[in-house]
C-alpha cells in the first residue's frame, strides 16, 4: 500500500492559497470561504495550520461578513448560510470565535428558519436538508441552538427519511449520502439519534463500498473519495464503521492522491483539488490513519478544536 | 467556455459606447495582474463591470444583460444570479423568456445550485401553466443523465407544487426500460405511488407494483434498487410483505438460479428474522450454495445464510458476522 504524502498535499494548499490570479481561482472566487475551510482543516489534520498568517485570514473573513450578521463566499458577495459556517469554522481553527458579534451571527441564521421548520440558504428562499445541518452546527458552535426552534428542525429533517433508511433533500428526495451525512449530523448534535434505523441506514451506507474500496453516493454510482467522508463520518456517527473494510478504502484514498504535485482527486489519475483533498485527508482521519489529528465526524472539526468550544471554557 | 466563434465576435466592454459612463471596479483583495491569454481578460473585465452595476445597484436593461454575460463566464457565481432575480424584478421582466436563459445555460452548467433555484424561483411566479414545460426541462436534463440529483429534486417540487402527474408513472417506467439499474428513477416511482393524486396511494398499488418489481428481479437480480423497493411497498406492514408469497418466491427462484444470490439471500435472511416458515426447497437451494470446506456445520437455515453472505460478500464480512450475532442472543 501506498502512503500519505503529507508534505506534498501542505505544499499544494498552501501554493493553492496563493494563487489568487489564475483562472479556476478567479472562476472560483464566489466560494473562496468554502476553499479556506477545506484548505485549512486540511493543514491542521495534517499539523501545519502555523503556515498561516492567522490575522491576515481573520481580517479577510471578517470583510465578507454583511450586517445582517451573514458571510458571503468572499468579498463583495451576498451572505448565505453555507459560507456562514465556513466562516465560523475557520474561526474556530484559530480559536478566534470571539471576534465575532454572536447575537448578530445567529440571528441571521435563526432567521432563516421556515415554519416547517426547514432552512433556507438566503433570503431568496431555496430550502435542503444541507441547511438544516449547516444551521445546527453553527449555532451549536457558538452555544446558541437555543435560538431556533430545535423540534421542528428534528421533525422537518424525520421527514425526509426515506425507505431505505436514508434521507434526501427534501422529504421525498431520492437517499445520497451528502445528504444523509447533513441529516444524520444535525441528528446527532440535538441529541436526535434514535429517530434513525441505525441497522438499516448502516446497511445501506455500507452497501456504498464498491469492490475496489472506494465508496459512492447512490447505489450504482461511481465511487468518489468525497464519499469517504459523507458515508464514513454518518456510519461512525450511527456507530456502524465497523461495517466497511477500512483497509481498503484506505488504499483507494491514498490511491486518488497526485503523489508528485500534492492534493487528492475524486477517483484515482483524475485531477486534484482542495475540496477532494480535504475530504480525503478528513476520511483519512476518521480512518485513524497514523500522522493524522482526529477530526469530529459531526461537526467536521478536529476534536481539539471542538473540545475548547464545549470543554476549554 | 465560449467558442472560439462567439470569441472573435465579442466587443470589450470598455469599447461598447452603452458602458462609456461606468467605471468598471476591480476585485478587492488587489487588481489583477495582466494576464496573456485573452478569455481570461474577458472574464476579468466582465467582472470588473459586473461589481460596477452591483455596488450602484443598477437595475436595468443593459445590467441584465451584462449578468447573463457573466452567467455564461462563470455560472456558479451566486452573487450575480440573486441581483438578476433582484432586476426581473424590478423590470417586471417576462419570465418566460427566463426559462429559454436558463435552459442554454443549463446545457454546459447543469450541476450547478444557483441555475436550479433560479429555474425554480421563476416557475413558481410563471405558476402551474409553467408545469408542462419544467417537467419538459427535466425530461431533457434525464436524456443526458438519467440520476441528476438537482433535476429529480426539481421535478418532485414540479408536482408538487404545479401538477402534471398525469404521465409520471409511465415516465419511471419508461426511464426503468432504459435502465433498470436507475436508482432515481425507483425512488421516484414510489414518490408517484405514494404521493400522486390520481392514484389510489401505496396499498392500492401494492399488487400491481409487486408483480412489476418481481419482474424487474429476475431480469438482474443483482440489482440493489428493485429489492429495497419491494420492500418498501410494504412500508409499515411487516408481516404482509413477510406473508406475500411472491417475495419469498421470487428469493427462491433467485436462490435456485445460483448466481448473483446476494440480494435474495438478504432478503431470505430478513424474511426469516421475521418469522418466515421456510419450505424444504428454501434448505435445499442454501444448501447448494453453501461454500465447501472446512467450516463449522451451522443446523439453522438461518446460520447457513449468514454464512454464505459472509463468503460471498468478504468486503462486509463485518456486517454479515453482526447479523449473525445477533441470531443467536435472539434465540
């Protein structure tokens, strides 16, 4: 079996980081807080959050921040829930959650509760179960779940539960494995857990492991290393990891890196990027692959991080 | 991206005599740098302009066509999307114009949020006359990926909200002769039995939908989507689906094919945790697939299976070794 070339995948991040000029950056820079997310969390599983200039970060992100108490995916773009979270948890990498004005943040998001008690991304409505979770986790984060009307999140999520044990988008929406790491987290930080067949949805999740060790989404589909993370981080939230072969997903992971150049890719010789290495590196962990920090598998920190919120004070 | 046609073809901004009163604006964290190869100097620009409107708040005629400019540049850009929606507005645009936008954009951007929300946003004030021509949308979407997430979700909100179930049931069956292995398509047919109005809901179906999943079966046997469907056409009536003998029937017909058996033993194993009475020729069909050697003797049909499960899928030996476990502290 192969090995996790750490250094190479640090270089690539940080080279990522860097290059704001050319033109996947500039095409992707609507995202950039999702980017600083993955990037990030990457570097401090993999010990090197240090090579960041800390206050530099900091002061960027606080410029995406609306008065609506909302972030945009970078500067000069609309607030919406998803770069919300990414905000708060790169704050929280760098133990700074403090510069934020708390009543603020969390108003925006409880403000995005709907009366079924879904979410919706932005004052323009679109409504996902990818919502709900992102609105649960970061209220949970800053100690202010108190602030939404938690029965209703639990029940609208219920809703979407499918047959199979699964859940989708919206109630009806076909079971994915993105979308059922989302429900299954927000869950799981309410305290929500029994409303799951822990042995039914764990079967279909391990379902998801195909003969070369890599996992998909859906049945029939390809596998993917992001689902290493949404499939994984569900089964070990449920308490059915055991259920998978660890090996050999391990292998199909470190199978999908660019061992040259640095970063890991969806399947193994397509091109990387820092989302899929993020998600390889976080699958990695929950692996416990040696070298690694561990990471929390609901709220998609390491768990030295999510300790100093619920534990350092 | 563009073709190299419609590239020769496009006017700078800085050039075109309607933009001569703006200023564009450059990206805050610093300009960018020149670049040598000219798209990327046409997206720069166009971005630069685009922040002009925005930051004035501009919402007019030529700003709605410098966003769909963007759009075609950079379809995943949020930002611009919500300040179109925001100038539809205030233009009262004819929203059926929308529709054909986005359905050019869609052809290179389809799994893409932003295009979704807004196709959707539009529908909703086009009303349920719109319905025709989202399901339409959708059905194209399909012809080219038949499991697009996003379209399958858009779609189930079309009925929803709009209406068109008319045809939908012959659609899934349509989309299952192409491809029976179609997860999207399973979901979405117990979505039309349970849900759609012209039906008789899911007990009223269940006869005719059992006959057409045991077909399905024995084609591929292999095949995941059709055995969790069977299954859950007896959602919340346990002891009927365990009681229907064309459940049992079909695991045994799989079982006696001797290939591809993992699905039929799971369900055997299943239907046997819930009090099933196996006839002889279930014994006799496990014990042909029992793997030969040295393992210990298991009386149980019910250990049998487990076994074999764990034999022929080693890759979730772990799983198979829990449901096996959990046989004997049953008893």
């Amino acid at each position: 079996m192969g090995e996790l070339v750490t250094e190479k995948h640090v270089q690539y991040i940080l080279s990522v980081e860097k290059r704001k000029d050319d033109f996947i950056s500039v095409a992707m820079e609507y995202l950039r807080m999702n980017g600083a997310y993955w990037g990030l969390t990457t570097l401090d599983l993999l010990g090197k959050l240090d090579a960041v200039d800390v206050d530099e970060v900091v002061s960027w992100i606080m410029k995406c921040q609306h008065e609506s108490g909302g972030f945009g995916g970078n500067i000069g773009h609309d607030p919406h829930i998803l770069y919300t979270l990414s905000a708060v948890q790169v704050l929280a990498l760098f133990d700074k959650l403090n510069v934020l004005d708390i009543e603020n943040v969390t108003n925006y998001i409880a403000g995005l509760q709907n009366e079924d008690g879904s979410f919706s991304g932005d004052e323009w409505g679109e409504v996902d179960t990818r919502f709900s979770y992102i609105a649960i986790c970061c209220l949970s984060i800053l100690h202010h779940l108190n602030k939404i009307n938690v029965e209703k999140a639990v029940s609208y999520i219920v809703s979407c539960k499918n047959l199979d044990g699964g859940f989708g988008c919206t109630p009806g929406g076909e079971s994915h494995a993105g979308q059922i790491f989302c429900c299954v987290g927000a869950l799981a930080i309410t305290g929500s857990l029994h409303h799951i067949d822990k042995d039914l949805l764990g079967w279909w999740l391990c379902e998801r492991q195909v003969k070369a060790g890599g996992l998909n989404g859906r049945p029939e589909k390809l596998p993917d290393v992001c689902y290493s993370w949404w499939v994984l981080s569900s089964l070990i939230m449920i308490d059915r990891v055991h259920w998978i072969s660890k090996e050999k997903l391990v292998k199909f992971i470190l199978d999908c890196q660019d061992t040259e150049n640095g970063g890991i890719s969806d399947r193994p010789d397509d091109a990387v990027d820092v989302y899929h290495t993020y998600f390889g590196v976080a699958g990695l962990s929950l692996l416990e692959y040696p070298g690694l920090k561990a990471i929390d598998p609901a709220y998609a920190l390491p768990v030295d991080v999510i300790n100093r919120i619920f534990f350092g004070r | 991206m563009e073709s190299d046609e419609v590239k020769l073809q496009r006017v700078p901004l800085s050039q075109r005599p309607e933009w001569s009163d703006v200023t564009p604006v450059p990206q805050d964290d610093g300009p960018s740098p020149v670049v040598p190869i000219a798209y990327k100097e046409e997206f720069v620009e166009t971005m630069d302009y685009f922040r002009a409107v925005y930051l004035a708040d501009e919402r007019s005629a030529r700003a709605l066509r410098l966003t769909a400019e963007v759009i075609d540049l950079n379809a995943g850009n949020y930002t611009v999307w919500h300040f179109r929606r925001s100038i539809l507005e205030a233009l009262d645009a004819d929203l059926n114009d929308e529709l054909d936008f986005i359905e050019n954009i869609a052809r290179s951007n389809s799994k893409n949020y932003q295009i979704w929300h807004h196709r959707r946003w539009v529908a909703e004030r086009l009303g349920t006359d719109s319905a025709r021509k989202e399901l339409e949308f959708t059905k194209n979407i399909f012809s080219i990926d038949a499991k697009h997430y996003h379209a399958w979700s858009h779609r189930q909100w079309v009925l929803l909200a709009l209406g068109g179930w008319e045809d939908e049931l012959g659609y899934c069956q349509q989309l299952l002769e192409e491809d029976i292995f179609n997860n999207s398509a399973w979901n979405q047919r117990f979505f039309v039995i349970t849900k759609s109005p012209l039906l008789g809901g899911l007990e009223a179906m269940r006869e005719s939908e059992v006959s057409y999943t045991v077909e399905a079966i024995l084609t591929y046997p292999e095949n995941e989507s059709p055995w969790r469907y069977l299954r859950g056409l007896y959602k919340g009536d346990t002891q009927s689906w365990v009681n229907d003998p064309q459940v049992s029937s079909v695991c045994l017909k799989v079982l006696n094919a001797t290939n591809n058996c993992m699905f039929a033993l799971s369900t055997l194993l299943d239907l046997l945790c819930h009090g099933l009475q196996p006839s002889q020729e279930f014994n006799d069909a496990v014990d042909t697939l029992k793997p030969s050697g040295p393992d210990q003797p298991d009386s149980d049909l019910v250990k049998k299976v487990c076994s074999i499960l764990e034999h022929i899928d080693p890759i979730r030996a772990n799983y198979w070794k829990w449901r096996k476990s959990k046989l004997s502290s049953a008893t």
